[in-house]
C-alpha cells in the first residue's frame, strides 16, 4: 500500500510529486528482484519484466538520473526484443522514451536514430496516418530545433500537422499549439507567408476550441498581427491589430494595463504607416491609461507603507507616563520622516517596486 504524504501537503505540490516518485521507484524495484526469481517458473514473466524495466526507467527519467534511465530502458528493450521480436509494436514505446533519454543528454545522433526506429515499425504496423506518427513527427522536429536545423524541424512538423488535421477527434489547443511553434519557425527562418498562414490555423483552432471572445484567441491574433508586421504587411497588421485591441477592452476593461500596451503598439505602427491623426489618438490613450494604473500602483503601495508603519511604530499600552509618551512620539514621528523618505527614493528607483523584495526596503 503506498503512504499517501501528510494532509498539509497541497495536492499538486513538488513536495506530493517527489514523494509519488520515490515510492514509484522503490515498488518498481522490489517488483523487478521479484520477477527475476520467476523466468524459469513463467515465459510470461519475462515479457512482464520488461514492461517493469520501462517504468523503472520513466521513474528515473522523472528524477532527472537520465543514466539510469538509459540503463534500464536498454534492458526493456532487450527484453522485449527477444519475446515479442524487433518490429513489434510494444518496442515504440521503449524506443521513444530511450530517445528522449539520449535528446536530453544532448546525443542527438542516437536520439534520431531510435525515432527513426519507430518510424519503420508504426508506419508498417500501424499505417501512414497514425496519431502516434504524428507524435514522432513533433518529437523529431524538436530534436532539430535543439540542433538549430529549423528546416528539417519544419518539415516534420508539417508532416504533423498534416496527419492531424485528418483525424476527426485530434484536440483543437495541441493543433493550435503546433501552429505556433511552426510559425515562430517560419518566422526566423524568414518564411514569412508561411508563418502567416501557420498562425491563422492556430486563431482557427483556437476559435472552435474557446470561441472568438477568448484571451488564448486573443493572444494568437496578437501573434498574427506581429508576423504580418514583420512580413512588411503592415495595413493587414493594424487592422489586426485593432480588433485585439477591441477584444481586450471587452475582456479586461476599458483601463487595462494590456489595452493601453495594444495602444502603444498601435500608434507606432500607425505612424510607420504615415497615419499621424490616428496614431495621436492612440498615443494620448495609450498614456491616460498606463498614467491611470501607474498611479493606482503607487497609491496602493503609499497605503502598505503607511499600513506598516502604523502597525510597527503603535504606541504601547503599557506606558503610563505621559511625558515618557510624548517623547516616544516624537521619535516615532521622525523615525517615520527618514522611513517614509527612504520608501520613496527606493519607489522612484526600483523598476518593480510592487514585486521588489529588497531587504532593507521598510514597506514590504
């Protein structure tokens, strides 16, 4: 029976998963010595142990000992090899994880060779539309990026894409999520038409999944717009552009820090485009709005300090004298001139002074 960690421990805390962890691989563990005392009892024994030997490496995997890992998934396959053959379809799975292993070790040669591996047995077990080959597909493709070769990762990425938007109940947020990985590629690569059309299929997806009046669409619009202006399509990308802004003020309000940003960038689009009037118009909203939060900010950080203060320099109730107490007034009132003067030169130099956790600053 596995002990679960105490109820103080939040569900999905490190503290829980390292606990799941370590018990994983000390059952695994005992589970293999078992299982090896059985292989001349049971043939059937032998197939398990592999399987044992699997999850022994994805435990390690999860601990980061990728060598142990690499270790016990070689065995699994060993294994598995000898009792089901070398192009059954259970060796996919060993074969992928044992070339994550050699990706994270950064043996990338070897990494592609094992996918290629798996490549050969899906394609021939399981056809050339598989969902499972769309998912080595992506993997290659990461193994390129991680080798700069943005080429090659956009080929198999497409190779992906292609396979899943034939598959009736692929999940809309992994085809978006694809879109933009292959756009961001498109886009340093200088594809730019193709980038455009990458991250349309992401605001597609992203539209059947969420609708239109979503922040996950709108983030990929503002993506859209972006890879338009860097395509030298710079009207398409303003009109873009205005309708994020549109979207956000109705999801976030009228005086949202983002509204005002999606303004900002508006107007130094619109003067690239020689649009003067509207771009002062944005630029005057732009600033009202920012102007509006920033002083928000600064007040609601002004009312902490003085909340601080208030708790930390609070006359005792103990003192009965009142000369005693008018002189610890007093010392309160000038210890709070030097603190409220030190609180605003450190307000006035800290790029984030809500988020600021300097040790000597007296307000946080």
């Amino acid at each position: 029976m596995i002990r679960r960690p105490p109820r103080s421990t939040p569900l999905y805390s490190s503290a829980a998963s390292d606990v799941y962890k370590r018990q994983a691989l000390h059952h695994f563990s005992i589970a293999k010595e078992i299982n090896t005392g059985l292989f001349e009892d049971c043939e059937d024994s032998r197939q398990f142990h592999s399987f044992i030997l699997m999850m022994l490496g994805k435990c390690f995997i999860e601990q980061q000992s990728f060598s142990q890992a690499s270790e016990q998934l070689g065995k699994a396959l060993q294994f598995n090899e000898q009792q089901a053959g070398a192009d059954h379809i259970s060796n996919v799975n060993v074969l992928t994880d044992l070339a994550f292993v050699n990706t994270k070790k950064n043996n990338y040669e070897n990494a592609l060779a094992l996918y290629s591996r798996a490549i050969e047995i899906v394609e021939h077990t399981l056809g050339p539309q598989s969902e499972t080959l769309a998912s080595l597909y992506l993997d290659i493709a990461k193994v390129f990026e991680a080798l700069s070769d943005l080429n090659k990762a956009i080929e198999f990425q497409r190779r992906a894409l292609e396979i899943l938007r034939n598959i009736e109940a692929v999940d809309h947020i992994v085809l978006a999520n694809i879109c933009i990985s292959l756009a961001e590629w498109c886009s340093r690569t200088q594809q730019h038409e193709a980038a455009v059309d990458a991250i349309s299929g992401s605001v597609k997806a992203y539209e059947e999944a969420y609708g239109k009046q979503d922040p996950n669409t709108c983030r990929a619009r503002e993506k859209l717009a972006g890879i338009l202006h860097r395509a030298g399509k710079l009207e398409p990308a303003i009109e873009e552009l205005k309708r994020v802004e549109e979207t956000r003020e109705q999801l976030e309000g009228f005086m949202n820090v983002k509204v005002g940003k999606l303004c900002k960038k508006l107007a130094t689009w619109l003067r690239e485009a020689k649009r003067e009037e509207e771009a002062k118009r944005y630029t005057k909203r732009a600033a009202s709005i920012l102007a509006s939060n920033k002083r928000q900010t600064t007040n609601l950080t002004m009312d902490n300090i003085s909340d601080n203060e208030n708790n930390e320099f609070r006359p005792s109730k103990v003192a009965t004298n009142s000369a005693k107490k008018t002189s610890t007034q007093k010392n309160i009132k000038k210890v709070k001139r030097v603190v409220m003067r030190l609180s605003l030169i450190h307000i006035c130099r800290c790029r984030r002074s809500t988020l600021c956790r300097s040790r000597w600053s007296p307000y946080h």
